[in-house]
C-alpha cells in the first residue's frame, strides 16, 4: 500500500441485478480493471450466484449469457463468498465469518430476497460496499434499522466510473445506455430519454477515482449518495 | 472427506420445509443408513412412494409444500398468523365425535359441527363459495390447480416448518367442475380433521370406487352433510316445487346450481334421505344435466371461462398470471396468497425480490405481470 492514501475496499459484493446489467451490456472488464489497477475484488454470495445463473439460462433478454458468469467466476474476475475463495483472501477466521454472514443471511432473508439477503449479510459483516440497483430492498431493509455500509454502488456508478478513469468513452456508455433502454432495463432519470454526455452532470457518481479529473454532478442529491474514492495500488 | 457438496446454507430452511427433514439431519455428513434396510424417507415421502402417483403428483406436493413455506414466512411479516384456529376448530369437531359409531354417522355428525364451527351455516342455502374463503381464514391451505397426468383427484398433507404445520387441502382441476370441487376440498377438510395426525398424507384418486375404510366412509358422509344436509335440499325442493317422482333434468340443474353440489352428491343425499327410491336414483343419474347448468350458473364455466367473466371488475392479475413453476411443474397460487404478497410489496414490508420469489418466480417475470399492481423499483 502507498503510504498515505486510504485504503481501498477489499471487495465489492454485487447483488444479481447489477451482475445481470454488467454481464448483458459486456461490461465485465470492468471488474477485472478494478481488481488490476484498484486492487478491489469482485464477489458474489452463492445465492446470487444461483439467482444470476437461473435467470441466465431463463429470462429472455438474459439468455445465453451463463458463460460469461461462468468464466468471470473461474478466472477470479469474480469470487464466491465461499471458504476457499475468502481464506485466499482474509486469511484466518473465515470460518466465523461466513457462519455470521449466514446467520445474518436467514434473518434478513425474511424481508428481502435470497440474494438480496445474503449480499447485505456479507457487506454488512465484512464492511464493505455492495452494489444493487433495488432500491425496494435497501429501503426494507433501512425502514428495520439495518445498518448498510454506504455507498450503495449502482450500475451507472461503475459505467461512469470506467468514463472516468477512460476506460468507456462517451459514445460507449451511450451504446450501454441504448441496449439497457431496449431491453426495458431501468435508468436513472438522468439518462432516460437523453445521451449519457447530456445526463452526466446530473449524475451524482458514487464510486470515483481520487486522481482523475471528477466528473458527473458536484454535489449529492439523496442521502444515499456518498461516495467511494479509489486510489490505484 | 466425502465427495458430496455440502447444501449451501441460503437452502437449508425451504429444503428441510419441504423434505421434511430437519436442518440438522441436511447438514449432517453422516450416512444414515439403517441396519434392518428399513426407511428414512420422512413420512410424507414415504407415502407418496404409492404406485398409482406418478412423478409430477410427487413434483406437485413439493411444490405446494414450498408455498407453504413461503405462506408461512408472509404471515410472520405481516403478523397474521391463522393456523392457531384452524387447529381449535379441528381439536372441537373432532372430540365431539364418537369413534366407535359407524364411519358414515361420524361423518354426518362432524360436518353438522363443522358447518356451525366455522361459521359454513347459512341459512338453508349453498355453501361453495363460502368455503374457500372461510377454510382459509381458519388457516387452512386450499389450492386447486390443474395436473393433467394425474389420477389424483384430491389428497390433504402437512405443510410448514415444525412450529407452523398446517394442513393443505387439495383439488385437482383438470377436468373437473367447481362443483366436484367443493365435495373434494370437503372430503379433504374431513381427513384433516381426523386422519392427518396419524397419517401424513390422504390421496383420494379419481373413479377410485367406494373404498370400504372408516377414513373414506367418514369423508364421504361428511363432505355430502356440509354440502347438502337434508334441511338444505328440503329448502330449494321447496322452493323449486319440486315432486320427487317427476324430476326433470332442469329442475335438477337448479338444485344443483343453488346447492353447489355435483349432479351425482345431490341424487346420493336425496336418496340417503329417502326423498328418492333406487329406480329414480338411477333415473335421474342418467340426466345430462351440463347444458342446462352452464345457461344458469357462472360457476360450469371453466376456470378460464369463469376468470374471463371476472376480468371487468377484477384486476387483471386475478384472471392470468397467477400460474408458477419450479422446474417443469406448474401450479395456479390462490389470489388471495397472491393479493396478499402485492400489499405486502406496496406497504413496504417485503421487497420486489422477495415477493418474486414468494410467488416463486423471478422479480423479471413478477414485475411483467404485476408491475401495474406494485409501484415500480426506482433506482438506488
């Protein structure tokens, strides 16, 4: 580590329906760019592991994507929130922590879905950020007192993040932008019904690099919105 | 170390609700395996090892055991928990009855109970359509779906976790009318009430016959008491001016619109009444009666007919989209189970996910068909 710098989250845990978006719009690379030049791994609770699968091979505007999950998950891109996957990197005392994410799994799993459950369960016992687009389930879970790590990561936020840091020019996002309104996946009002260059500043961006020019809007506009500032390693 | 992959801790709770298998025995390495070759299939299982079920009836009950999981877990959210009083009601029919009286008196005698019990009195008139909804306030499960490769015409098991069993009644639909149905759910009401404490599951097939057992003789009688009692056939042959011994096919399509009994259960209780003789049983049992019925009563429709009749006042959900599959199985929720999950989602209490997944469907699919009843997912 770079004396002086914060740290940077161990791991993002994604929930399934930011994992579907990225696998659908091709946008994995992403997560491997993360992983490269952050040091900042991708997981995923075997649930959503299940759920993602499951929708992979049965939801049209998802269908015969399987192998691109399939292939993140074995070359690292991606991890399970298993045993040999957070030993690797944690070390010691894995095992009590998976036992407290489980725990805390099946108590939240009353109130929202598997994934859903399991992915708070995870970021909540290890501190770090998860990524979802259900609003529905994070207000759920706020409403009970759950205290989320922040920030809550949306998809938007790694397509504006990969603009940030030139991984995704504009005319990129765009064509993210186009596919996910065909497929009647949902946007952020910024961007529906306008290019992302136009929508941009409006765009309160909650995960950013601390080193490269910020963009998006400047100032925060729900309380959900904080931010994330990455640092390469 | 076995080569088995150990169950991922997010199943265990809906498998052990669904096996019948405790959670512990699920995560247990140890082979279980007994000595004298006997078996350690739960119960439920066990029964429905019976030749005559076929593969989907045995994928039916696991699915059905699965939304008595999900039931289970929407009345702890909304704190509705019903099942309390379906076993008082139970408990008070069931130590009225005189066990050694013969099986047909007990039945008789349970439903004359039952009807005052779970408030199924009313007046002299039909009671089909009250008993969905009252069966299910008492928190009795109560699915009707169609399985076509079936010859299971009803069956009643236990559904839930330890702590929350209940009974489930079930009718299949495929080829059958709503008023076969309500003499089923009855006949399964019946073996929930007596049996399911002995016996983890009741099958009742289709043209089974008359099976000579107390269990059956019971059912029988006291699905044809709760449905038409002699005061209640006394109360439209009344009404209709109906002369026993000059019966016509339309006068008996009337008896059995307002009675909601089939054809076959309103001859049998005249006849068991004495209001018929042998030869006018087997007369009237002869009428075809389904034309006549279908001008009179909404309820000959088919189920699809029926909903469509349904859709101008109803949202749409209640007509379609109310069929789930898991794997290749497909089952038709009840609306209210279904009703229920939707406010559940709109008061905040459950997130889209969940309800998809209470509703076992995917939140894509759940939000293409109920996305009009529930406020859209925003983004975080």
């Amino acid at each position: 580590m770079i004396p002086g710098k914060p740290a940077n989250p161990l791991l993002i845990i994604f929930d399934t329906s930011v994992l579907l978006q990225l696998i659908v719009t091709d946008q994995l690379s992403l997560l491997r760019y993360l992983k490269a030049e952050y040091k900042v791994q991708s997981a995923i609770a075997t649930a959503v592991e299940a759920e993602a699968l499951q929708i992979l091979t049965t939801i049209p505007r998802f269908m015969g994507r399987q192998e691109q999950l399939k292939k993140a998950l074995s070359n690292g891109t991606i991890i399970r929130l298993d045993q040999p996957s957070l030993g690797e990197l944690l070390g010691t005392g894995v095992d009590a922590l998976l036992r407290q994410i489980d725990s805390e799994g099946l108590r939240l799993h009353l109130r929202v879905d598997r994934g859903e459950a399991y992915t708070h369960a995870a970021a909540g016992v290890l501190g770090v950020p998860v990524a979802t687009n259900d609003i529905t389930a994070v207000n759920r879970l706020l409403r009970d007192g759950e205290d989320l790590p922040r920030p809550i990561l949306r998809f938007w936020d790694f397509m504006v993040f990969g603009h940030q840091v030139a991984q995704l020019d504009g005319a990129s996002c765009d064509k993210v932008r186009q596919k996910m309104a065909t497929i009647g996946e949902g946007l952020p009002p910024c961007f529906t019904g306008r290019g992302f260059n136009a929508g941009l500043p409006e765009f309160y961006a909650r995960l950013v690099d601390g080193q490269a020019p910020m963009i998006g809007a400047l100032n925060p506009e729900g309380q959900l919105d904080q931010r994330q500032v990455l640092h390469r390693r | 170390m076995d080569q088995r992959k150990q169950i991922p801790g997010f199943a265990i709770p809906e498998l052990s609700a669904v096996l019948g298998i405790s959670a512990k025995d699920l995560l247990s390495r140890k082979h279980l395996t007994p000595t004298d070759g006997s078996s350690l299939a739960p119960a439920v299982w066990f029964k429905l090892r019976d030749t005559r079920l076929g593969d989907s009836d045995r994928e039916f009950v696991g699915l059905v055991r699965r939304l008595g999981f999900s039931m289970a877990q929407l009345e702890e959210i909304t704190n509705t928990r019903s099942a309390s009083s379906w076993d008082a009601i139970a408990q008070t029919v069931s130590s009225k009855i005189d066990r050694s009286a013969p099986p047909a008196l007990q039945g008789r005698e349970a439903a004359s109970h039952f009807r005052s019990i779970a408030n199924l009195q009313h007046g002299q008139t039909g009671i089909g359509e009250l008993i969905r909804p009252r069966l299910r306030q008492s928190g009795l499960v109560v699915i009707e779906s169609p399985i076509s490769k079936s010859s299971l015409e009803g069956c009643c098991f236990e559904i839930g976790a330890d702590e929350d069993k209940r009974p489930c009644v079930f009718a299949n639909s495929f080829k059958s009318t709503w008023f076969r149905r309500n003499e089923i759910i009855l006949h399964e009401v019946c073996h929930a009430i007596f049996d399911l404490a002995n016996d983890p599951v009741s099958l009742d097939f289709i043209n089974e016959g008359d099976s000579p057992t107390i269990p059956e003789e019971r059912a029988r009688a006291f699905s044809q008491e709760c449905l038409v009692p002699r005061s209640v056939i006394v109360h439209y042959a009344n009404q209709l001016g109906i002369k026993w011994n000059e019966l016509t096919m339309e006068q008996l399509a009337r008896l059995v619109a307002e009675t909601h009994a089939e054809q076959r259960l309103v001859l049998r209780a005249a006849h068991g009444n004495g209001m018929i003789t042998d030869d006018l049983l087997a007369r009237y049992s002869a009428y075809d009666c389904t034309a006549v019925l279908r001008a009179i009563s909404l309820h000959m429709l088919t189920t699809r007919e029926y909903m469509k009749s349904l859709a101008a006042e109803m949202p749409k959900w209640i007509a379609r989209n109310r069929t789930t599959a898991l794997g290749t199985r497909r089952l038709r929720l009840p609306a209210g189970y279904v009703k229920q999950v939707i406010d559940a989602t709109n008061s905040g209490e459950i997130s889209i996910g969940k309800a998809a997944e209470m509703l076992m469907m995917d939140r894509y699919t759940f939000l293409e068909r109920f996305g009009d009843s529930v406020m859209e997912p925003a983004l975080v």
